[in-house]
C-alpha cells in the first residue's frame, strides 16, 4: 500500500467529521433563529397589552354584567347565609339582570325578588331583611341601617 492510499480514508473521515460539525452548528442557529422571531413578536404583545385575571366572568364582554356581578360580589359579605335578600335598582331591566346573577352568588340566602322577568311581584320584596340598592345609595324608608359597597349599597331591615 502507498502512503496516499492510506491518508485517503482518514482525509475523507476527517472531511466527514468537520462536515457534520458544520452542519449542526447550521441547524442550531437556524433553530435559535426560528425561536427568536415569535419571542420578540411576545415580548411585543406582552409590553402593549394587559394580561390579568378578570374580576368577573363576563369583564371582557359584557361590561355592564361585570358591573353587576362586580355589585353583587362585593355585597354579599354583608348577606349572612340562611337570611333573604331582594335586589332595588333604577329600571326594571337591573333589578331583573342582577336577580337573575344573584341565584349564583347568593345560592344559600332566600331570595325574594321586586321584580322578576320585568314585572314587579307582589310583595314587592318587603319581606326581604337585606335590601341590595343597586345604582344608588338610597336605602327604603323601612331599612335604615346601611353599608355601602361599589355600586350601591345594602340596607337592612
């Protein structure tokens, strides 16, 4: 065997060898470079928009259910469970929306609803101790007693 002829399976390994090398660094800088673009277009997003957690669960879509559900949420600390409650607001159209919330929040207090499905009850909900004012911090001339909350206020009989 000639000298060249042995070099020449080593020289084509070595080719091979430096090859590959090569071509992993060429796949790992084109993978960092595929990951690169949609992190910055995230840091992007991130910096101009507000990521947080709603306060209710339709704050993103239905603002003036969040209101209510804001109303109702804060309010029923002041509602002891086994009590009652009816809801007061300025139209007929509230007081129905936020009844029809309270049933999730207020699943173990009595409800006695002033208006249901857009027509006042009878009774009106007087016989109701807690007396949740939406809109408003005008408490009935039957219950006095008040604690004000964001969006109203409760009164109790």
């Amino acid at each position: 065997m000639q000298k060249s002829e042995m070099t020449r399976p080593l020289l084509h390994s070595g080719f091979c060898i430096l090859h590959s090398v090569a071509l992993r660094r060429l796949w790992l800088i084109g993978a960092i470079a595929v990951l690169l673009a949609p992190t910055m277009r995230w840091t992007t997003f991130l910096r101009t928009h507000r990521l947080e957690r709603p306060a209710s669960p339709t704050e993103n879509d239905q603002p003036q259910l969040a209101a209510y559900w804001r109303f109702l949420a804060d309010a029923r600390r002041f509602v002891p469970k086994g009590s009652s409650y009816t809801i007061k607001a300025t139209t007929a159209d509230d007081e129905t929306q936020l009844f029809f919330l309270s049933q999730g929040l207020y699943g173990d207090v009595d409800p006695r609803p002033a208006t249901y499905v857009w027509q006042p009850q009878p009774g009106g909900g007087r016989e109701a101790k807690y007396v949740l004012v939406y809109g408003s911090a005008d408490c009935p001339a039957d219950a006095p007693l008040m604690h004000l909350v964001k969006g109203g206020a409760i009164c109790i009989r």
